[in-house]
C-alpha cells in the first residue's frame, strides 16, 4: 500500500471517529433536553425564550447527530449542530454565565468535521457508507 493511500486510510478513520463522537456528545445532550432533565429545565428557564426552545434544541441536536452517522448527510449534520454550538458560546457569554469551554469545543469539533472534506486533496471523503 502506498503512502498516499495510508495517509488517507487514516484521515478516513479519524474523521469517522470525530462523527461518532460528536454523534455520541450531541444524542446524550438532546435525549437530555427532550427529556426534562431538571438541570435542562432550569437552564432554559434562565434563558428565558420558554421551554419550546428547549425542545427545539433537542430536536435539531438529535438530528444532527443522526445526519452525522452518514457519511453523505455527515456534512449538512456537522454544519446544523456548529450553528447549535455557535447559539450555546454566545448564550453562554451573554445570557446565562458559566464556562462556555464545552461549547466552544463541540464548536471546533463539529467545523473541522464538516470542513475536512472539502478540501480538493481529499476527495476520498465522496462515497457510500
């Protein structure tokens, strides 16, 4: 095998693990608003737009991390859930207080997923699951 083919065997597997992952990060986080978690409750409370946001947030994050899954809706998925974190950063320094640390970090996490294949060089990306 070359190296060319190695180097993108790899990039393959890490950016299907980046997937799962933030896959993974954003079901437990929207099982949890669409739930009632209390601590979800009170969180949306101190925002204060009503709880129709908070399923609506939890909507958009399970579907996201169901696009994800996919490698040909994993783009739309990653760039849907950077607009869901990109709402959490900004609540986070503006409404609510607190760290927006794993805001930010999903953030990152889900561009560099949706951004790694559209680079031309790695057109290895195109294909069926």
């Amino acid at each position: 095998m070359t190296a060319l083919l190695k180097n993108a065997k790899l990039h393959r597997t890490v950016w299907r693990i980046a997937r799962v992952t933030a896959a993974l990060l954003f079901s437990v986080a929207g099982a949890f608003k669409l739930a009632g978690a209390e601590s979800m409750v009170g969180l949306f409370a101190m925002i204060g737009w009503g709880q129709w946001f908070r399923f609506v947030t939890g909507g958009l994050e399970l579907l996201g991390a169901a696009l994800l899954l996919r490698r040909r809706t994993a783009i739309a998925g990653a760039v849907l859930l950077a607009f869901v974190a990109a709402g959490a950063t900004m609540t986070h320094l503006t409404l609510i207080g607190g760290s927006p640390v794993p805001a930010i970090l999903l953030l990152a996490l889900t561009i560099g997923i949706a951004a790694a294949p559209l680079r031309s060089a790695n057109r290895w990306f195109v294909g069926k699951d």
